[in-house]
C-alpha cells in the first residue's frame, strides 16, 4: 500500500484537480482538500456509470473484493498509527477495531457467497388455472444503485471508509461514494487506498468507489440530494443526521437515509439484582460508561434504579469507582467542549445533583462525570434524557415501581436498553421489557450495551431519534436489506433470468418455490 | 351483518358522536358525517391503547381474526350492491375483487400461521470465546405500531378498508385507522362492519380498528402527524401521496410512508413479436388498455415500438379495436373531467396525433383513446410520461433500437414495464431488461400489466414516482414487512422471550440458528 498521503479527493479511485480550499486535520499528517460541487457531480456520475457494469457481477467477485479489502486492512499498520495520531484513541483498541473491520468484509463475503440474502421468491405458472391461467413469477432483491456513506467520528475504521455501511453497499452490488470525517482524515485515505488496490485486483470499475473530503454542510446536502445518490448511510449526531433526512425529503426523488444518531440507552438496574451483586453491576456499569472516552453509541448514559438504601450505596459505589478513571483525551476538541457544556446544562438544572471534578475538561481531556436526580425530576424536565456524549451517566432514583415504568414509558427511542435483575426480578418485569420492546432496538438482560457482537441476529438500529429509519440495523448481516430492493420478474425465458431465479438454483440458494422454502431445482 | 348505514364514523368500532358537517356520496346512499381533528386523537389513542395487547396475540387469533372477516366479506351481498351504486363499476368485476379481497385476507391468515415471516435469527452464547465471550442474541420482528391506511377509489374492496394494507398490518399486530375514500363511503361502513363482527368473534380490543369519513386535506395531514401513528398506507394520486409523504416528513419522529402512485406501465413491443403475432397484441393490448375504463394503476398508458410499417399495421389495428369499446363510467366524475383534460393536454402538444371522440366524455362516460408521437418527441417533452388516467395509450414509434434504449433510459420510475418479443427479439434485449429493472418493481414478459397476481413472489411498487418506498410492495406476502420492525434480545431468559425465539421452537418456524437456517429446535 503507497503510504504518502495525496490530500486529495479521489474521483473514481483518481486524485481530483487539487482545490483551493484546503483543510488541516487534528493530527496535523497533512492538509487535506474541501471537495468541491463539481467533484460531487463526478463522483456521481462515474458510480452511476460503474453502477450496471457493478451490479452484474457475480457474487462471488464482490466477495473476493470485500475479502481482498480485508487482508490489505489487515495488513496496514499505518492505519492504526495514523488512526492513533488523529483520534488519540488508543493503539490496542484500534487493533481490536481493525480486526472487527476486516471481519465485517468478510462477514458480508461470506454472505454473498452463500447467496440466500436475495430473498428469491417463485410461483411457477399454472396455465390451465380457472378463471384466469397463474403467470410465472419470480422475484429477489438487488442493489438500490450509488450509496452516500457519511463516516462516523468514533469508529476511525469499523464505521468509517471501510466500515460496516461500505462493505454492506458494495455486498448487496453498490458503488459506494464515501463523505470522510474531517476528524481522520488521513485514515480515510489509507482506508481508501485499501479499497482501491483491492478493487484493481479484482478489476471493477473505477466508479465503483469514491472518497470526499469535507467540512462543509453544503457538500453533505449536495451528496444527498444528488439525482444519482439513492441510499445514505451516515452515523454522528442527531442534529446532522437530520439535517440530510430533512434535506433528502426535499429531493424531488426521495430516497432511504439511514442516519443513526445514537441514544442513552437506559439500564435498568432492579433490587434483587442489586441484593445479589450490586459490587459486580457497578464495575460493569462503571467499565461500560468510561469505556473509550465514553465515545460509543451504546454508551449507557441513563441508569435508573428504585431510590432505596441499597441502590443509594449502588450509586456511591459507582461514583467512587468513576472518581478512579483518569480524564482521557476525546476524539476531537470540540467534542470535549461540547460534552462539558451537556454537563454544565445538566448540573444547573434544579434537583440533578453532581459527582465529579468540577470542569470536565483539563487540556482536552473529558473526566467522568455521575449526575443524580429524582424520578419526578426526571418525568418533569425530559432533557435529563437528551444524549450527553462523553463518559457521563445520569443515574435516576425512582419511587416506585410504578414510576420506573412511567420514565421508561417517557425515553424517546433507543438503540438498546438494558435490565439488570435477579431471577425472580425477571418474572416481574414483563411490563418493563414490553414498554422498552417499544423503545429500543437492541434488549439486553444482565449485561451491557457497549461491545456491539456483529453477528446475523444482531439489531443495531431503534426507534427514532436512535436512527431514521426503525426497519434498519447498521450491523449485523441485516445491513444489506438497507441497499436492495426487489424486483419481480413475470413470464421471462430462463435466458433473461438471474442466476438465483433459474430453474435449476444453480447457485444451491434457499428460495421459496411455491410457498415452499427449498435449496432444491428443478 | 347490520344493513342500515350509520353513516358515521366508527371509532374504535363506535360510532363516534353526529358531526355538523356531512357530506354526501356519489351513489347518494346516505351522509357520512366529515371528521374532525378530536375524532383523529380519539382514534390513534384507542389504536396506541389497544397496541399492546393486540401486538400480543397469538399468530393463530390474529390468523383466526383475519378468515372471519373473509367470511363476513364472502357472504356480504350488499358490499357488492352498494359499491357497484357508489363506483359504477359492473358486478362481475366488483364479485371477482371481493374473491380477491378474502383471497388476501386468508392469505396473510396463512403467512402468520405458518409463522416465519418474523425472520427470526438466533446466534448462541458462547461462553468462553476469546479475547471475549459471544453473548446469545436473537432477532425478530414485530409489529411497528399503529397503521393508517388511506383507500384508494379504484379498488373499492381490494385496495380498500379490508384490503391489502389492512390486511397485512392487521396480520402484522398493527391496530389499524382506515380513512374511507369518499368516493364509496358506504360500501367502506359495509366492510368495516364485517372487520367489527369478526373483531367481536375473536374478542379483540376495540381500538384495533377505527374507519374516518372524510374529504378534507387537514384530516389526511393530521392522521399521518399523529405522534402515535407508526406507518401510512396510501394508494391514490402522486399528488395527494407526496402531500402525504412530505406531511409525514416534517414530523418530529418520522414514519414509513408508503404511498403507491400509479405509474404509464411502458409496453415495448419488438419487431419479432410484431410479425409473429401482431394482432394478437394488439388485441391484448386494448383489452389491458380499456380494462376497467383503464382505472388500473397497472394499465399501459404507454406503448413503445420501431416505427416500420409493421408497427404502423399494428398501430391502426390497435386503432380500430379501441373503436369498438363504448365508452364507459368512470368511478367518480372528476376522475372523468381528469381524463379529459389529460386527453386535451397531449392533443395540444406539437407532434402528437390522436385517434377517438373529439370529446372523451359524453354523459360522464370515457372514451379510449389513442396518441402517437415519435420517439424524438417524446424525448422533447418529458411530459409525455405523465399518467393520464383512463383508458387511453401513448404510442411511440422510435427510429431506431438506440432511440428505444434512450426512451427507456428516460422513463420515470414504474410499477410495471412489459417487453414483448419473438425467441429473436429476447435474445437481444438484454441491455434493455438491464434498463427497465432501474426503472420498474416487476418486468414482464410477453404478457399485460393488469391483472395483478396475488403470492409471495408479487411486487407491486417501484422507483418514485410509482412509490414513495422502492424496498417495499402492497401486494403479495411480503406487503407484512412495510408494518414490522427487528428487535434484538441479548441474554433473555427463555420466560421472557417470544415463542418464535425459544429454544424447543415450538412454532416450527424457519429461524437461522448460527447462521444455519432450520426449523429444529433444541
């Protein structure tokens, strides 16, 4: 992999005319160019040009491509190192973030490889049918046409260039134009180049793939509101997320926009949990809240509890254990800045009490903070609920059952939502999992939401303002539905077929062949 | 069933107190009261307070629920009585919706019996996986929420209170508010009440089912901005759809708007077919044509063909034929005033030539008509594209196979596109079944758009303008998936799991366990 960094926007996997706008990124590895309207336009038109050539490949080229993908990710340490200059997160989570990387691409290879995802559907003809004779139907899934991914902040590789929304779009058959995050900016040229020198490998076309460097809002609403654009991934927060939902509902074609926004993900912390191992749910809870500068998505920012003897030693407990993590170093100054404002607008609210050193913020670095408030409190001011993002946690003390069940009836929509309780907690906590059931994407019993398992059943994803679009997950094999739609084929010659809809399955899929699900020809 | 028609509307299967405002049906069968904004909040409250205990029922009650509307509907005389009065259209056709109309009911009763629509996906624990242990996660879907379903006028059974929508958002666990199309509100009450006896049988909660009477645009916007409704289902004109689509965008929590808006169901017919059997398409072609006085959304408003004297044949046999349909009654007046101006609006366009009355409309019954342009023309003037409702075809006489390539290239987005062609003309036309799968939700093959079969396999939707959701369909078994959402559940105990996710799986559904699909338990 060439390891000098051009700055440049790369159109169709070429270096675009240098612009005359330039940006410096945090870690200072070089300046890199603001893309310009133009380079939105060519972008698009080379990824609609690739678009029918990419589309027709087999599976099995894109999955040799996704996997190529992952051995150049695998093997590029300059990656890590300059993923580590740019967002100061730590060399050993950025390995473990390489890993979960390159294990995506070849998650969604070996999906494709297999080939069932295409929902293929057959209802064969019945000719001498009364009244009227059964036509031949067939019907399966494919790609949506160019995706717009917006990288995410927090996840330098595994929700960025190369992350879970490229590799989902490119699996399904799309060409992918990639938004950088201006926060590592170097990184994302290094995911590019990965890209790249895979796609040369396997001889796709230049199209195929785009990377744009940006600061400015108007380029993101020009991405999205591009004719040619007709899906877009994004992660980061919820006022950008909804400023490009906004700006693609305005498109004369519209078109999915699969923003996830993040959430509090509420914990639920019931007695006879705490009775049991009170110590252990603190640790966890104190781990999963200071985990990575508190910088994930699924970062529990909202534990709440009933307000007894107990849970009041739970959350000194808590407190002295968050006063043990030392400040770390966020991903980017302004977000320091803007998780000590969260904290300052919580703290000023009558009945939320503090924990923690008065500024959050020392030389850019954000300490863990513990905010305490009543359940009344927190039904009667519903921003105790907004996101802080940072290594904080609300922790609310409940009166009663009843209440508890009135704040989770009150949470707008989650990623996840957590319940810690004993055996015999669980048996009377049917209505609670019921009303989060309505909340969140993700339920968990006894664990915690940070550590997001990419795996098929995995659901990341929840009722907005967690993301736009509830049906949706970012991870998990799931992903690929976001960039597919089904088209139906009637009464074609077998010549005219895609593979997965002839007779003979010769790709061995599962199909349902007469309402019959089947690995079978005929 | 009740035959005397209240005449009111019905919330939460009451009827809801007298309105001041009225108005009056086409077949003048009785005043339906209008809604007014307190009847909309009385409706989705009932709706979201019955959510969860209907989203709780057992797939056999919601299945059970579903065939005992079919009978009511089955065995309802009167339904056909009133919509024939109400929508003109002849009894034969109205007997064949209704059989189609069970026909979907029962259909979807199947699909949640058999069960594995859910999607369910079960990745195991595994304990002592290293660095870290892999938690159980299991995935589903389940119903998103309260439905509103707006009917549409051309299918007053089918497309309306108990049709599809309904159907698969009821099969789904989604309460659901019909709003009646005023152009048969009667025959609506009529199939409402058949949906409230069966409710009665099953013994549902009330707010499962609410049917609203109204013709005013503020009571369509104020359904879908609702904060309790969860998805829209819509069936009608692009203008009325997109008001709807945009209405719901500026919501604070954005919803799924599923509006299918019609399409010109391009046909191309290839020189081979022509010469094979030229006058066989032709006579399919104005029976597809004048179906129904061409009120399908699916009827081939434009025909498409290489401008040879063959193709000129065909075009003057196609010509005569439509002369020999008598006009007929559309559904509504205004729908007919819209065919003429329609009519009146290609006619003045420079280059387009028309066969048929003068006037389309004599004693508010249409008349088929024929225009021709040439394939330069139609490139000239996009508007030539446009729907116009009613039984008439645009034909385009191309000059070449590039110049039907452009036209296609072109065309906005469809619910169908037919190609006709000889073995010869199939063997070619691979670049233009490439071009129409961008274009269309179903391709089909020497065949008619019309007559929508109805199993899995079945899309009905499309690229916008067709629909406002290309990934989703209002016909066939996958029409339940517009209505659901994945929820994921992390370290469930079994007692807190739904039956579709437990271990034993005691509904043999298909579920991908570990990424192998099964219907084993274990």
């Amino acid at each position: 992999m060439p390891r000098i960094l051009t700055g440049r926007n790369l159109i169709a996997t070429e270096p675009a005319e240098p612009s005359r706008q330039r940006f410096t990124a945090p870690g200072a590895l070089a300046e890199f160019d603001e893309s310009s309207p133009a380079d939105v336009d060519a972008a698009l038109a080379a990824a609609d040009g690739a678009f029918q050539q990419f589309r027709r490949t087999s599976a099995e080229v894109r999955a040799t491509f996704l996997d190529r993908i992952a051995s150049e990710i695998d093997t590029c340490d300059e990656l890590l190192d300059a993923a580590h200059a740019e967002t100061a997160l730590p060399l050993a989570r950025l390995s473990a973030e390489r890993g979960r990387t390159a294990g995506q691409l070849r998650m969604f290879a070996d999906l494709i490889r297999e080939g069932s995802w295409v929902d293929a559907r057959i209802d064969r003809a019945i000719p001498d049918r009364q009244p009227l004779p059964k036509p031949d139907v067939r019907r399966m899934l494919i790609p949506i046409g160019p995706v717009v991914v917006f990288s995410a902040s927090n996840f330098p590789l595994a929700f960025s260039v190369a992350g879970g929304d490229t590799a989902s779009a490119m699996a399904a058959g799309c060409p992918v134009i990639v938004k950088a995050h201006p926060a590592h900016p170097a990184t994302s040229e290094l995911a590019a180049t990965a890209i790249m020198a895979a796609m040369k490998t396997v001889g796709l076309p230049r199209g195929v793939f785009s990377l744009l460097h940006s600061t400015r809002n108007e380029i993101a609403v020009a991405l999205v509101q591009h004719p040619q654009t007709k899906a877009v991934g994004f992660t980061g927060s919820l006022r950008a997320g909804r400023a490009l939902f906004d700006a693609a509902a305005r498109r004369p074609e519209p078109i999915p926009v699969y923003a996830e926004m993040g959430s509090v993900n509420p914990l639920f912390v019931l007695p006879g949990a705490l009775a049991e191992r009170g110590d252990a749910i603190a640790e966890g809870l104190q781990h999963s809240v200071t985990l990575g500068v508190g910088q994930f998505c699924t970062n529990p920012g909202l534990t709440i509890g009933l307000g007894d003897e107990r849970f009041d030693r739970f959350v000194r407990g808590l407190e002295s254990l968050m006063g043990t993590v030392p400040p770390g170093t966020m991903l980017y100054p302004a977000l320091c800045r803007s998780y000590e404002a969260g904290r300052q607008r919580l703290s000023a609210i009558p009945g939320v009490s503090h924990t923690g050193p008065a500024s959050a913020v020392a030389e850019s670095k954000a300490a863990p903070a513990i905010f305490v408030a009543s359940g009344q409190t927190f039904l009667d001011r519903p921003e105790l609920a907004d996101e802080v993002f940072g290594p904080s946690t609300m922790v609310i003390r409940c009166a009663s059952r009843d209440e508890m069940d009135a704040i989770a009836r009150r949470l707008p929509g989650q990623l996840t939502a957590t319940i810690h309780g004993s055996a015999a907690d669980l048996k009377e906590c049917a209505s609670l999992v019921s009303i989060l059931e309505e909340k969140a994407g993700r339920l968990i019993v006894n664990g915690f939401p940070t550590g997001v398992e990419v795996c098929p059943s995995m659901q990341h994803g929840g009722p907005y303002p967690a993301t736009t679009d509830v049906r949706s997950t970012s991870v998990g094999t799931a992903a690929i539905h976001r960039f597919a739609r089904p088209v139906a084929y009637q009464g074609f010659p077998e010549s005219l077929l895609p593979p997965e809809l002839e007779d003979g399955n010769p790709r061995r899929i599962w199909r349902l062949v007469d309402g019959e699900l089947t690995r079978e020809g005929w």
